[in-house]
C-alpha cells in the first residue's frame, strides 16, 4: 500500500492503476477507522479492482465550538488496517495541500442541506461537499462509498453528483452496530462508559418509532415520545428527530411512502446521530 501526501504523486499513483487495468473505487474518511468504515472499504473492494482510502480531518466542515482539535487521530493504526484490508493507496493530504494559499471556491448543494443537520450545523454540508468534490477530482474513481450512519451527508452528496455530471457511482452502505445496537462512530470514544451505557437509548427510541409509525400511530405523537424518551435517559439538547422522505429528505407528515427516521442529540459533550428506514406497510 502507498501512503501518499502530495497532489503530483498521487495522479501518478492512480495514472498507474488504470494503466494496470481494472477500475477505482474511493472511501473517504476522516480516519479513526472502526468497522464501518472497515465495511466500506470491504464493499468498494467488492465493486472495483483497486480501492483508495483517504483520510483528512476536513476542517471545512467543522464549526468554531466544534471538535476539530479534540477530533481523534491515529493514522499508523489506521494505516495497518487498511494494508490488512488490501487498499492500494492511502490518500493522506495535509490541510496546506487541500487547501493552499489562496484557495476561494465552495461548492454548496442546497435544499437537500437546509435542515436537520444542515440547520444544526451552519456550513457543515458546504465544507462536506468542497472537499469531497476535491476528493473526486483528485482521485477521478469510478465508484465512492460512504456510509449510511451520515444520511444526510449522503443525500447532499447524491444531488451533488448528479447536479454536477460527475462520472462516478455513489454507494450507500448500511450502518454498522455494536451490538447493543449504538451506530459506530469515531466520536464514541468521547463518551464515558456510563455514557455510553446510556446511548443505547438513541437506537432504542429510532427502532420503537420506526415499528409504531408503520404500524399506524401518527407520527408526530410518536416523534414527540421519542424526544421525551431521550431526555429521560440523559441526552441534551436534542437537535432532532424527525421522519423524512427518504430520497429527497422533505418532512413526511404521514408514512406514505418510504420513510427514514433521523435523530440528533448530545450525550454530555458528544454530538451523535443515526437513523433508520421506516417504510409504509
């Protein structure tokens, strides 16, 4: 596996691949890899002959009372993962490579972005899609992969592609549990272990809402036990739980069509979020 930091190596690296044959799938990360991404980078080798694995901690993306600093960071572990895992070329670029001086471009998809996560978090899904654009750009993969835990993430990214006849297929893949059911994350290691005890209440409460909304409760009595449910177990404050179309992320007053539940909420200082499939019965 290469472990590449510059921009000139890297259009080689990949210039070399292709020449060998075989097409090119991207999994980009911001490192502290768990199983999920481990997932990811597993399904990209399913779908193309070569994977390339990048890890930046997007600056972009964060806010200023965000977690950039504190965001874990541990790439020579990260690293023998994806030797391990086979990965061709880890795409390992310094902030001052992403962005050099001068740099003056955004790319904002909006709609998809306007709410839930895009409200909570104020140019989040700006700095989600500049350097994911970079990323691809820089790349040039045949197919991306990206997991379902950030639905919302993966939605702006899907307007994006196809806004921007970008040449690449985006894949969604399902969301990796422990297994009381508490999504992986690379913020979980904020949480302390009574903390994280408590967390389980957040799959819990998306799992109990999914079954009685398809089976016929209204939905806003169901989301407004949800949030209660939550606050009793410690989370606070709870940005939102909510039931969206699941294409196009618009509320869905009424399960007509397919759904998915999407959840927001701080337990202690750590922000997490998760979501799951509601589909009319």
């Amino acid at each position: 596996m290469q472990i590449i930091r510059d921009l000139d190596t890297l259009r080689a690296a990949v210039s070399a691949l292709r020449a060998a044959g075989g097409s090119i799938a991207l999994v980009p990360t911001m490192g502290a890899l768990h199983e999920g991404h481990m997932a990811l980078v597993a399904e990209g080798a399913a779908r193309a002959e070569h994977v390339v694995v990048s890890i930046f901690v997007n600056p972009k993306q964060f806010g200023p009372n965000e977690d950039l600093d504190a965001y874990p960071r541990q790439e020579a572990q990260d690293a023998a993962m994806l030797k391990q895992a086979g990965v061709a070329i880890l795409w390992a670029p310094t902030v001052d490579v992403m962005y050099p001086a001068g740099f003056a471009s955004t790319v904002s998809v909006t709609g998809v972005s306007d709410e839930l996560d895009g409200a909570a978090r104020p140019g989040h899904f700006d700095g989600v899609a500049t350097v994911v654009t970079k990323l691809f750009n820089q790349v040039r993969p045949d197919v991306a992969l990206f997991g379902e835990k950030d639905y919302q993430q993966l939605a702006v990214i899907r307007r994006m592609v196809t806004d921007l006849d970008q040449p690449l297929e985006i894949v969604g893949v399902p969301t990796r549990r422990a297994a009381d059911g508490l999504a992986l994350s690379s913020r979980n290691v904020y949480l302390s272990a009574e903390q994280r005890k408590a967390a389980v209440a957040l799959p819990d409460a998306l799992n109990d809402a999914a079954r009685r909304i398809a089976g016929g409760e209204a939905a806003a009595a169901v989301l407004a036990e949800a949030v209660a449910s939550l606050a009793e177990a410690g989370f606070g404050p709870i940005d939102y739980v909510e039931l969206r179309d699941a294409a196009t992320l618009e509320i869905l007053p009424v399960l007509n069509r397919p759904g998915r539940l999407l959840a927001a909420a701080r337990m202690g200082n750590t922000r997490l979020i998760d979501n799951i499939a509601v589909d009319p019965a």
